[in-house]
C-alpha cells in the first residue's frame, strides 16, 4: 500500500522523459547516491542528460513507523 516511486512518477508524467526510472531507497542519503548515478551515467555515456534527486515524505503509518526505528 506504498508507491515509494511516486515523485519520480508525477515528473515523468508533467515533463515526458524517456528512459529509466528507478528507485534505491536503502539509505538516508539515496539523494545523494542518486546524484553520483546520474553523474556516472553521463561520463560512462549512458545517458546524455538526467533528472536526479531525492525526496521523502512519511506521511503513511508504514512509512512512519519504519523512521521511528
């Protein structure tokens, strides 16, 4: 009951880009992990451009009861 990707969904869906979507959300700095994928993407030449970043929001009982730990 928790789509943990929802942020990178509503931008594909306003902007339109192609390409892969993923999500890491095994740390406290996924933003940061985020940004050095993106960043190698485009050196390795795997990408031209990406969108990257992080967000949270624990606005679910799941979700806050998994940060109370």
């Amino acid at each position: 009951m928790l789509i943990a990707n929802m942020a990178s969904g509503q931008i594909a869906i306003q902007f339109g880009p192609q390409g892969a979507k993923y999500l890491r959300g095994d740390s406290l700095c996924d933003g940061a992990h985020c940004i050095g994928d993106a960043f190698r993407a485009i050196v390795y030449g795997d990408a031209e451009a990406m969108i990257t970043g992080g967000t949270e929001a624990n606005i679910t009982p799941l979700t806050i009861g998994g940060s109370m730990r």
